[in-house]
C-alpha cells in the first residue's frame, strides 16, 4: 500500500517539474526576446562639421 502512495506521489513531482520547466523555458525565450526588442536604438548621429568649413 505504501509504495502504490509513493509511487503517485513520484509521478505528481515529476508532473510539477517537467511543468515548471516547461513553463521556466517558455518565460525564458519571451523575455529574451523582449531584451532584444527594447535597446536603444542609436540616435541618427549629427553630420560631423568638417574644419575647413567656416561656421557662420
């Protein structure tokens, strides 16, 4: 009787884990994919001045 409990109890725990991995994998590409999406992006740069133009 003991191990018929154990073994159900066995199956419940590996049930959660291969869950919670699941889940935790699935979390884990989404917010990569958010890091990816939300730098900052390079403001256009300012056209660089040359020296030998005279600035007015």
């Amino acid at each position: 009787m003991n191990y018929f409990i154990l073994i159900i109890f066995a199956i419940i725990i590996i049930a959660f884990l291969v869950f919670f991995i699941r889940t935790n994998k699935r979390d884990e590409e989404k917010y990569e994919e958010e890091i990816k999406m939300d730098y900052r992006k390079p403001k256009e740069r300012i056209k660089d001045i040359d020296i030998d133009e005279p600035m007015h």
